[in-house]
C-alpha cells in the first residue's frame, strides 16, 4: 500500500488488523487508524488514518456514490 516498514524499509506491507471500526448497513466497513504489518520483517505498527471498506458498487448508481462519498466525508471531518 505503498507504507514504507519503519523497522527494515521494505515496502511489501499492508493493512493487518483493527480494534476500532464499524459495519454499516450496506456492508461497508469503516476501519480507524488500522496495525500495518511487513512481510519481510513481521514488523506491525499502528498508522493513523481511516480505511473505509466497501463492496463493489454501480459508478452510475448515484445513491450509492453519494452513501459513500458521504461515510468518506463524515470520517475526514469528524476526526479530531
């Protein structure tokens, strides 16, 4: 995801886990300042920032776009 490991420099790293996050009514997750983990090392550390998690969804379904574009917003402005 293109998050350098801060213990070896190895950008092979990815999302691994959360304690705080929500599921909304549609199936989208919203995941809070998720643990990164690195392949190489199996370094893990927390990043500060919001994922959010979502089916695939018809780009011309205007609904849907506004639904998310709104969890987007709402997290962006929300966060302190």
């Amino acid at each position: 995801m293109g998050r350098k490991c801060p213990q070896c420099g190895s950008v092979d790293t990815g999302p691994s886990f959360t304690f705080d996050y929500e599921r909304d009514d549609s199936g989208r997750v919203v995941a809070r300042n998720p643990f990164f983990a690195c392949v190489g090392c199996e370094h893990t550390w927390q990043v500060e920032m919001v994922l959010v998690v979502a089916r695939p969804f018809d780009p011309d379904d205007a609904e849907a776009v506004d639904s998310f574009v709104e969890a987007i917003n709402k997290e962006v402005v929300d966060v302190d």
